[in-house]
C-alpha cells in the first residue's frame, strides 16, 4: 500500500498541497495578528475591572489525573500492512491518547509503543454497515453497500472502528458483547476528551485562536458551527486545509484509482491519510512562528494597554454607538421575524436531555455513597474506608459508570431547525454537555473528600456513618446549586452558538460593506486594539442577548427542570470551604494504609523497584487505574480483555452478572453476621437500594474452595473463644435457662434447652431440615476478608431476643424466628454484650414457603451442616 501513495502523491500533488497549506494558513496568520491583540486588550480589561456571577459552591480538582490511567487491555487489531489481525495490548494513560504495544510485557518494560491514536475528530462504529455507509460517502459516484464482499472480513461479530474524515482508520474487535460495550464507552471517552476544545485557562491565545478561524470560515460563506473544530491548534489547522483540499484532490486522483470497489477505497483511504499528516506538519511549523511571533511583541502592547486604558474604552463605546445605530433597525426586525418564535421551542430541545443528564449524574453519586455506607455498616473500619473512597475518587472519568449519564443527552435533537439555522449536527452540543456533566461529578466528588476528610479525625463506628451523610448532605445542596448554575450557562452558550452565525448571515451583505466608513472614528494609535468588525459582532449579540436571557430566566423561575431563579445566590454559604481547595489532593489508599505490602509480597515489589533504575518503568508500575478490564470465559479465541493484576479499580459487575457467575454456589455459601457499627449484632443485612436484602457471601466459598478453607477459620474462631471467653456466671446461665424456656413455650416446644453456655456453643443438631430451594442472592459490594463462626439456633433464639428492636442502620432488613418476648431482656442484653465479640450470630433467610415448617422445629438450616450429614 505503501507504492499506492508514492504513486498518486507524486511531486506535482505535493507542490499543490504545500501550495493550499500556505494560503489557509496565511490568510489565518493574519486575521490571528489582528486578533491577539484585542484578546491581549480584552484579558487586562477583565484584570483590571474584574467580572461578576454567582461563584460555585463545589471545590474544583485542578489535577484530576495525577497519577492514573484510564484503560488497559487486549484486543485484535486489523494490521494494513500484512492484512491480518493481531492481539495488541492498548494503555489510554491521562492524555486519552490510544497507545498500543505488541504485548503486555512491552509496555511494562518501557518500550515505545507502536502506534498512537489521538482521538481528535473521530467516530466510534460498532458495526460495518455503519463504516460501510460514511465510507460511501468519500469518493465521487461510488457507494459502498454492505451486501456486497466485505470490505475485511472481521474473526468476531463485535467490531470497533474508529473513523475520521481525513486520517487513518482503526479496526478492532473483541470476543464477547460485554466487552464491545466496555470498549466503546471507552473510546467515547477518548473522543470526547480530545473534542472537548482549547484550553481556556489561556486568556489570549485560546480567543484569539477560536476568532481568527470562525472569521477565516465566515469570510468563505461558511457560517454556523462546525464539527471538526477539536483537538489542538495544528490538528483543527489541518481540518481547515483539508476541507478545501480534500474535493480538489479528490477530483485528480479517484479517476485513477484501480481495483475493485473495495480496493479502491482503501487506497483513498491510505492516501487521505497521508495527505493529513503531511498538511498537519506543515500547519504546526507556520502556526507556532505566528504564535512565537505575537508572543514576542506582547510585552509593549501590554504597556500600551495599561497607560491608555480610558482613551481605548472611550474611543470603542464612540464607535459601538455608530455601529449600533446602522445595525439595530435591521437587526430587530430580523430578531422579531426569524428568532422569536424559535426560542423557545430550541431552548425546551436543549433542557430536556441536558437536564435529564445531570439528574442521572446526582443519582450515580448518590447510589455510590450509599452502596459504601452499606458496605461500612459491615466494617465500619478507616481502612474499608480509604479502599471505598480510593475507588470513588475516580468516579468521573469512569467511561463505564458515567455511560448512563452521557446516554440521557445523546437523544438531544434539533430536527427541524439545523437547516434553518445552519447547525451542521447537534453533536457539539452533545459531547459539550457531557463535559459540563463530567466535571460536576467531578467537583461534586472532590468536594465530598474534602469535607469527609476534614470531619474524619478521631471518628469511628457510628461516628463514621455520621460524618459521610452529613458530607453528602451538604456536596448535594451544594451540587443543586452548580448543577443550575451551569446548565443555564450551557444554555445561553448554546443558543448563541445557533442564533449568531444565522443572524450575522443575514446582516453581512447588507452592513459589512459600511463597516470600513467608521474605522475613521478610530485614533491610530487605538486601532490596533479596536477592530470594527468585532464591534459589529458584539452589537448583533446584545440584540439577541436579552432575549436569550429573558427565555432562561422565565424558565428557571417556573422551576423547570429544578433550575434556580437567578435571584436565589449562595453567598458565603459555607465561607470556610474554598480554605480546603487549597490542600493537596487526599491519598486514601496511602492515608489509610491499603497499599501497604504485607510480608513477602512488599518484599518482592521493593526489590523489583531496585532492580529496575528507569523511572519511567517505576511510574508506570505505580500507576493506578481508573477502569478494569473484565475477564472473558470460555471463549474460543484468545482472551479480548484481560484484567491488569494489582491495579486498584472501581467494581463493575451487575447483580445479574453475580448471579450468572455464581450459578449454583448461591444455596451453598455460608452467611456471616453484619455487623453496625456500635457493634451490636444485627437481625439482618442491610437492604439495597432496589428494596432487596443485601447478603454478604463468604470469600472462600464463592471461590470453590469448600468446607477446607473454612476448617482452619473455625478451628481458630473455638480457640480464640475457649481462650479469651470469661467463666461463665450462674446468675446469667439461669437467666438463659429461663428465657429459652419461655420462648419454647410459647412455640410450642417441648425440648430443653442445653444446660450451660459450653454446651450451647459445642451442641450440633444432629438431623436438618430438607433444605429448601436458594434464594435469589444479591450481590455485595464490598466482600469480607473473614469468616465468622456460626452457633446454634438456640443462641439466636437468645439473642434475637436480646435485640429485637434493629439499629437504624439496617432498620429493613428482617430475620425469621425472632419473637417480642420482654421477659429478662435487660439481663439478656447483658448477656449478649459480653458474648458478641466471640460468638457473632448468623441470621439465615429462610423463604416465605418454609417459614412456618422451620419455626417450631430448631433444626439447623446451615448448609455446611446439611452437606456433612
């Protein structure tokens, strides 16, 4: 493929290519001079009289990445140069950049990778008809249908394609559906990231940049927005070139091309390519002289600025008022004709998903605080807690969890109106949002460890529950607040994006020739800083403006969708909070010590890290990731997706998952006792979210490893017991002796109890009752790293008793054969105090089918006990 480009891009293209670089970015250069120095006017203006708005509640992240990863995994890649597919490990480190190596060992030694995707301006396919149809569209008469020969023929049936206009194309594909939606929210996030614009923290660079080429594209007719403004400087340059180069190559090299229909589209493909880098190149060298060039002859102008500030402004709002005169008849005219009526119908379009988006963004972190509350109901320890908020720390740039929020915006749809008001795709307004929506969950996030972290010293047990719901009641107040605040700007924005280039369409023919008549009013030595084209623009936006404002404001004081009235400002609502952004960002793995190595493990991994002096191999290696890869089963090509081993990762598996996984282990795995935090015992498990009843499974068990790896546990748990429990007393062994008495009365029993509490501990039911069909298990999101030990059910008459009333914690969870039975139940209560922290209940759920043929008998339902008999 290589000769095919040599071919058709012989010296004569090159010349003609280099030639079209040269004018765009020419024309560029100039119309970037003019621009930089009204940026450099309006960046000292805004320093010197400052700007209003309400300011944000939420702390804002400045390095949100530091030290992490997004993605790592394998996969097949479509290889152009031998035609064959191959399994590549792909690593997406902070930089969202695609980069893939030949194998896993590669990268963890350091070597460069073998190619790298910037993700700027590209699409994700997921399908070929879908490739086949932008494909169609690339050379003159030619359309690619997807009955005809493949284009390639791919080993799966879960593709993933990443296009572009003008660049290479990228060919992957995956063994299982789980893995092509795991993928796909990925490289969306990738897009989405390198999409994302210029960086506004240049306060001149960035409007200048953005100015000069919505300028140069109005200036060849081409109004309203444009999709393949995105990525850097040099790549959007390059998109400029390439939109009026690309036709005119086209026309000279497709007669030429030879082969069936599918070869002569790769070609064009492999030659598109080429073209773009070359264009991409030449861009970069002449964009950084014009920037090197404004940069150098900035610190005079700046002086300039500063000394005749007033004379500037004096002779602009001189000028503005004689522009506004000629434009603001025709320009009200064609506001009350042509915008009006469609104000409000595209605003609602724009609320709607937008909305719906962000809503979706508060329940996700919401549902995460509650799941790790939960969680700490049963190990109410720092370190559970540091291992939880390592994980939810990255909740934002979780491409998978985030997924359900980014689908709510992507229904956005201006149909109907693109071609009225020149609005080549929504899908600017799309990846926009989800922005905006990333990094509120991002701060909403921030904010939340900030304040935890803050009210966690010297906090345990209860304490420590405490202190998460009053952080999350307060993030959430304040995340309302942002949540209003931005979307209302998102709306503004938006709006202006869609009326301003119609509305500067309109005028142009009419206003733009009377223009250079006013450049006169200008001294000479302020017309540097003061632009009349700028002025016209800036006068057909405060036309349309209040408008805008008026549609928004009336929205948001009908409290549509939860927007806040502009009147409603929290100043100073919490005054100590911004103190907090100023602390480094929280290491809770570290703090709370789950990182430490134990033993032989830390060993090794010290000596690993003497043994390899690159600190580039000792970064990566220390590098944590956002997103794991999940493990595919009984596949029959390789593993697509492999997970990364000792990389701390946020958990994605599914109740269904869980249940699929498990299969038939749910009706033998043993239940351990959950525990709140005060350290009673209690009735039940914690309910979920979705009203189920959350069970904590045994690590052991869920591995298959059986009754041999619970032995040791219970051998140790008798020992532990025997060793550390008092005498027993025989005040308290009567007491017993008289509430099981009662209890069993009252059922209708007429078996004794055991006589004393060794006997109760040591004394195994000797039959157990037909075991009953599993219940439907729910999966825990947090497994724990001990097994306690089970005793008899005459103990949990006991102390089922003893703790009739729930704590508050687990206030709806329920346990069968508890009784009210009020008899000696402070003496109970004694009892169980000084027994909990050696002999923990088990609460077993029984099914509704089997409650009342278990409840008088005090037969043993432990399934370990079941499967010894």
């Amino acid at each position: 493929m290589g000769d095919v480009v040599s071919t058709h891009l012989d010296e004569s293209k090159r010349e003609l290519i280099t030639a079209r670089t040269g004018e765009v970015i020419g024309e560029f250069g100039r119309l970037y001079e003019q621009q930089f120095v009204v940026a450099l006017f309006n960046k000292v203006r805004f320093d010197i009289e400052g700007g209003g708005g309400p300011q944000p509640q939420l702390l804002h992240r400045k390095v949100p990445l530091q030290d992490k990863s997004i993605f790592s995994g394998t996969l097949f890649q479509y290889l152009e140069e031998n035609k064959k597919w191959r399994n590549r490990f792909l690593f997406i480190p902070d930089s969202y950049n695609v980069n893939f190596y030949d194998s896993k060992a590669g990268y963890e030694k350091g070597l460069h990778p073998k190619g790298s995707i910037n993700c700027a301006g590209y699409r994700v396919l997921t399908s070929m008809d879908q490739y086949l149809e932008l494909l169609g569209h690339s050379l003159p008469d030619v359309k690619a249908k997807s009955s005809s020969s493949p284009f390639l023929k791919c080993p799966t049936q879960f593709p993933l394609i990443l296009w572009h206009p003008y660049a290479a194309h990228y060919f992957f594909c995956v063994v299982a559906e789980k893995d092509q939606q795991k993928w796909n929210a990925v490289f969306q996030d990738c897009v989405r990231d390198t999409n994302n614009g210029l960086s506004e923290e240049s306060k001149v660079q960035t409007p200048a940049f953005t100015d000069a080429v919505r300028l140069y594209r109005q200036a060849q007719g081409q109004y309203g927005t444009w999709d393949m403004m995105c990525g850097t400087p040099p790549q959007i340059l390059a998109n400029l070139v390439m939109e009026k180069l690309q036709p005119e190559l086209r026309d000279l090299i497709s007669p030429r091309l030879k082969g069936k229909l599918q070869e002569r589209l790769r070609s064009w493909t492999l030659i598109s390519d080429a073209v773009y880098r070359l264009v991409q190149s030449q861009a970069k060298a002449q964009y950084e002289a014009i920037v090197q060039s404004c940069e150098a002859g900035s610190p005079p102008l700046e002086a300039t600025i500063r000394t005749d500030m007033d004379q500037i402004i004096t002779s602009k709002e001189h000028v503005t008022g004689k522009i506004r005169a000629l434009v603001l008849p025709k320009a009200e005219k064609l506001l009350k004709v042509s915008i009006q009526p469609y104000i409000s119908s595209i605003l609602e379009a724009l609320m709607e998903p937008t909305s719906r988006g962000f809503f979706e963004v508060r329940d996700v972190f919401f549902r995460e605080l509650v799941d790790m509350s939960k969680n700490l109901v049963n190990d109410g320890s720092k370190e559970k807690l540091g291992e939880h908020m390592e994980k939810i720390s990255m909740l934002a740039f979780h491409p998978v969890k985030m997924q359900c929020c980014y689908e709510k915006v992507e229904p956005l749809s201006l149909e109907g109106l693109q071609q009225r008001f020149d609005v080549t795709s929504p899908s600017v307004f799309v990846q926009r949002a989800q922005i905006l929506m990333r990094e509120q969950m991002d701060d909403a996030v921030y904010t939340f460890e900030q304040l935890l972290h803050q009210g966690l010293e010297g906090q345990e047990g209860d304490d420590l529950t405490k202190a998460i719901q009053r952080s999350q009641d307060r993030v959430i107040k304040k995340f309302d607040y942002d949540s209003s605040t931005v979307r209302k700007r998102f709306f503004r924005e938006a709006l202006l994006q869609i009326f301003i280039p119609y509305m500067l369409k309109q005028l142009s023919p009419s206003c733009t020739p009377e223009l250079p008549n006013f450049q006169e009013l200008i001294f000479e030595d302020f017309s540097r800083f003061i632009l009349v084209e700028n002025i016209f623009e800036e006068v057909v936006l405060h036309t349309v403006m209040k408008d805008i404002m008026m549609a928004v404001k009336e929205a948001a004081v009908q409290r549509r969708h939860n927007l806040y009235r502009d009147s409603i400002v929290l100043t100073n609502s919490d005054p100590n909070l911004h103190l907090l952004s100023e602390n480094p960002q929280i290491d809770w793995a570290g703090e709370y010590g789950t990182e430490k190595g134990d033993g032989d493990g830390a060993e090794q991994d010290a000596e690993n890290n003497d043994m390899d002096d690159d600190p580039e191999v000792q970064k990566r290696r220390r590098m944590k990731q956002v997103v794991s890869m999940i493990q595919v089963d009984d596949c029959g090509l390789p593993e697509s997706c492999l997970e990364i081993p000792g990389v701390e990762d946020i958990p994605e598996e599914t109740e269904g998952e869980v249940d699929q996984r498990c299969g038939g282990e749910a009706s033998t795995t043993p239940e351990i006792t959950a525990k709140v935090p005060n350290g009673t015992s209690s009735s039940g498990a914690p309910s979920l979210a979705n009203g189920n009843d959350l069970k904590v499974e045994d690590t052991a068990a869920a591995s298959g490893q059986g009754d041999q790896s619970l032995a040791p546990v219970k051998e140790a748990s008798r020992e532990a017991a025997e060793v550390e429990s008092p005498p027993p007393d025989p005040a308290v062994e009567s007491a017993i002796q008289e509430i099981e008495r009662a209890v069993l009365e009252e059922d209708g029993e007429q078996s004794a109890a055991p006589s004393t509490q060794t006997e109760a501990a040591e004394t195994y039911p000797t039959q157990s009752e037909p075991e009953a069909p599993p219940a439907k298990e729910v999966e825990p999101v947090s497994k724990p790293e001990t097994q306690e030990e089970i005793v008899t059910p005459s103990q949990q008459q006991v102390e089922a008793e003893s703790t009739s009333e729930p704590p508050a914690e687990s206030a709806g969870d329920s346990s069968a054969g508890q009784s009210d039975n009020s008899k000696g139940q402070s003496l109970a209560t004694e009892v169980t105090k000084k027994q909990e922290e050696h002999q923990p209940i088990q609460v077993q759920e029984k099914h509704s089918d089997s409650v009342e043929e278990d409840s008088g008998k005090g037969g043993s339902t432990d399934p370990e006990v079941a499967n010894e008999m």
